[in-house]
C-alpha cells in the first residue's frame, strides 16, 4: 500500500525561496487514492514551490504513461501523460479552493499534493482513448463489426421506418 503521507506538505516549514519535490507514481499511488479512471501509471512528478510573500507558488511537472481502459475494445492501453500545472496556496483561517488558489489552514499549514496531482493527470487524459489502428483486442474488434453490420442491415430489411425518420433518410445523400 502506498503512503499518501509523503505527498503532504507542511507549508510553514519550508525555509528555502524554492524547494524542490520529486516522486515516481505507480500503481500503488492510484490504488492508495481508490479512483477508477487510472488503473495504474509510471510517472515522475517534479514540484517546484517558490515561496513568496503571502503565497507559495507550486508548479507541477508530470511526464510519464498511465494505464487506462480502451474505449473502443476494453483492453488496457498505455497513453503518455506530460503536463505541467501551477497552484497557487496560501495561509488563511480555514481551508477552502477558489478557482487555482488552495487557502491552507495556518494553524496547521499542511497541504495534501496527492489529490491535486491525480486530479492533473486525469485532465492531461484525452476524452477519446483508443488503441492505435490494428492494436485493439480482435475478438472484440470483429464482434463489434457485426454488431455494427447488423444494426445497418435492419434499415435494409424491408421493415418499414417511422415517417419521422423518412425525411431525415433522404438528407444523409444530399451531400
């Protein structure tokens, strides 16, 4: 298991201008925070905190791969991830977010990075993910064929179509 301790980070006590963190993420780091859309990585997270007055700057590097379900056949597939974000924190009464600003408690001054870093690497993920031509699962590409084969052949059927959908028909070959 994975200790997400080591990604909290006590503002308070850091007494250089910039301090800099380094972590390599696995599969034990995406198990540990219990999330679906990563099912595991190699990563290497670089945080830069630059401290200033009233605020920390951190500025996020993430370079690597994470595994993730394929779209199309459900396969694991490896999609690269490099991204570079920026946070802004500072200390205040309470805990709270606005927008790119983290307000940390300054009574503790702890600030939990785990979350924030999955939270860029889910982003830097396309919408689409699917294998590269010819990669995906073949048992699953060819059901989907004829899946897809049947569906087109139940307009050629002969079975008579709903009038509404008629008109729509006759628009898809005026191209």
């Amino acid at each position: 298991m994975c200790d997400l301790e080591r990604y909290k980070i006590d503002l308070k006590g850091l007494n250089k201008e910039v301090t800099i963190f380094e972590w390599d993420l696995d599969k034990q780091f995406f198990d540990a925070l219990d999330q679906t859309e990563v099912e595991s990585g190699a990563l290497h997270v670089s945080l830069s905190i630059r401290k200033a007055s009233g605020f920390f700057e951190l500025l996020f590097h993430t370079v690597g791969n994470v595994e993730i379900t394929c779209d199309r056949c459900l396969d694991l597939m490896e999609q690269p991830i490099a991204t570079d974000n920026r946070l802004l924190a500072k200390l205040g009464s309470t805990d709270s977010e606005d927008d790119d600003t983290v307000t940390v408690d300054e009574n503790e001054g702890i600030l939990d990075t785990a979350w924030y870093i999955y939270e860029f690497i889910a982003l830097a993920i396309p919408i689409q993910h699917v294998h590269a031509t010819g990669k995906c699962n073949p048992a699953m590409t060819k059901a989907l064929e004829e899946l897809s084969a049947d569906r087109s052949g139940d307009e050629e059927s002969g079975q008579a179509i709903d009038p509404r959908w008629e008109k729509l028909k006759s628009l898809k070959f005026k191209v």
